[in-house]
C-alpha cells in the first residue's frame, strides 16, 4: 500500500490534486471535508451535529473525523492505498491515523505539504466560493479557517517532520506544475 497524507492550509489546492493523484497512482481518496459535507447534505443526525462548526470554520471533534475514518479505512482495505486529504488536523489525530494504519498492518508512506502564500490562499478560496456556492468559502470564515490550520494542524506537519517523513512542495503555479511536483515527491517516498 501506498499511505500518503496530501497536507496544506484550506485553498492549497489538495482537493484538486488529490483527484489527480489517486488517477496517477490508483489509490483511495479519503477526505473527511467530503465525508463531513455528505453527512451534511444527507441529513443525519451526525450531518446536523457537524453543520454549525463547519460554517464557522471550527475544527469538528477528533473522535468523529477519527470514527469516520477508521471505519473507512477498514472498508477499504483492499485498496492500493489511501490519499488523505484534511486529515489528520490535529496531532491526536495523527497518532489515531497512524494506530488505524497499524490495525491493519500498514503504515505512512510520509506526508506532502502544499504550502502557499497567506493572501493567495483567502483569493483562492473566496473564488471558489463563488464558483461552487460552498457556505465556508467567504473571506471571514476563510480567516477562521486559517486560523484553525496555524493553531491547531500546521503542528502535524512538525510531528511527522521530526519523523523525517515531512516533503514540501511549492503549491503556487498552474495545477498541471504542483501536480508534477508533488508526484516527483511522491515517487521520492518508495
Ligand atoms: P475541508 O474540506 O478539508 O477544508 O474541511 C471542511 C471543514 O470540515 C473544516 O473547516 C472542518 O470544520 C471540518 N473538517 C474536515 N476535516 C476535519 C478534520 N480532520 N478534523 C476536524 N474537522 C475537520
């Protein structure tokens, strides 16, 4: 299996890449973002319990995005391997990714980190607000958003750079140049 982390701040662009990637090296997509939003759009009492920190750009709690993806990775565990993408945010969560990994008897390949400038990254999402009507996409919840990335994420990319499982790649350019980027840096991880 091939287990990659694709980190970054929101607007790094890992959703569009991950898309490409899991073309490129066949492997599952795992985004608890998407996972969050279907829950949301479903309904569910879940999808309901999530919605209000979601629009705020607050974190949800590790024990659900842990659940969710526990449970997926399990299902899944005939795949090629797994991209994950805003997951983990925290370090707790990390540590749970890396016991889910172990229960099925692999393990992290490393994690690639998208970084981009601060003011690209508001751009970037305030027009993808526009572009797909996401409720989170406005520059105030943008501004949130980031924060909760400096507080709270940007120290997962620390723990596994202590690791020296870290790779960083420059995100701004066209999608076709991060995209080789990132699979020169992958490609460095087997
Ligand atoms: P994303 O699409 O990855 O930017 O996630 C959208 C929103 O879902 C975030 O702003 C959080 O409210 C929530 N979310 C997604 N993944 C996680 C996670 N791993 N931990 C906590 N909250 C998450």
């Amino acid at each position: 299996m091939l287990n990659i982390i694709l980190f970054g701040p929101p607007g790094a662009g890992k959703g569009t890449q991950a898309k490409k990637l899991l073309d490129q090296y066949q492997i599952k997509h795992l985004s608890t973002g998407d996972m969050l939003r279907a829950e949301k759009a479903s309904g569910s009492e879940l999808g309901q319990r999530v919605a209000a920190i979601m629009a705020a750009g607050d974190l949800v709690s590790d024990d659900i995005v842990n659940e969710i993806v526990h449970s997926q990775v399990n299902a899944h565990r005939e795949a090629n391997g797994f991209i994950f993408d805003g997951y983990p945010r925290t370090v707790a969560q990390a540590h749970k990714l890396e016991e889910i990994l172990a229960g099925i008897g692999e393990k992290l390949a490393g994690l690639v980190l998208i970084v981009v400038p601060d003011q690209e990254l508001i751009d970037r999402i305030v027009k993808r607000g526009q572009d797909s009507g996401r409720a989170d996409d406005t520059a105030q919840v943008a501004q949130n958003r980031l924060q909760a990335y400096r507080d709270k994420t940007e120290a997962v990319a620390n723990y596994f750079a202590d690791k020296g499982m870290t790779h960083t790649v420059e995100g701004v350019g066209t999608i076709e140049e991060v995209f080789v980027r990132l699979r020169t840096a992958i490609d460095a991880l087997n």
